[in-house]
C-alpha cells in the first residue's frame, strides 16, 4: 500500500522526505528526480532504469485522480472497499 505523508519546501527549494519514508535511503545516496505533469517521483540512482515504466504508470494515474477529484467525479470507498481496488491497480 502507498504511503502518504505531507512535506513542504524551503526557500532555498530543499524539500525534507519524511522520516517513516526514508527507510532503505541513507545520507550521500543519488536520487533521480522525474517531473511528470506536476507530479514529481523520487527514485535511487542506482533503480533508476528499474520500473521506470511502473513509476510513469503510477503518475498518470495519480494525475487523472487529481482531475477526477477537481471535477467532483471521485467515488467514496469504505477502507475495505479501497484496498481491493488498491490490490487490482
């Protein structure tokens, strides 16, 4: 399942990833960063060619989602309801 959480960013553009989404990253690591239509993704260097289709996917997705919800045609799930349709995307 996703995780979400909330940040901001500084004057200076630097942006703090939140502490729970830092596992598996460490200080000095390379991160490739993709813009996609106002979506952006964070992924290591060394995975960057890993998935990368996937990553696209999921932002598209994410941005028709965004679109959905600006034209008040999102749908209401209960929590059960969500994660099987969380499962299926």
């Amino acid at each position: 399942m996703a995780n979400i959480n909330i940040t901001k960013m500084s004057s200076k553009g630097q942006v703090v990833i939140p502490l729970d989404m830092r596992k598996g990253f460490k200080e000095g690591d390379k991160l490739v960063v993709l813009e996609n239509k106002g979506q952006i993704i964070l992924k290591k260097a060394e995975h960057f060619s890993k998935n990368i289709e996937e990553d696209l996917e999921f932002a598209r997705r994410t941005e028709e989602a965004w679109k959905e919800i600006d034209r008040e045609e999102s749908t209401i799930y209960s929590e059960d309801e969500f994660l099987k349709k969380l499962e299926k995307w």
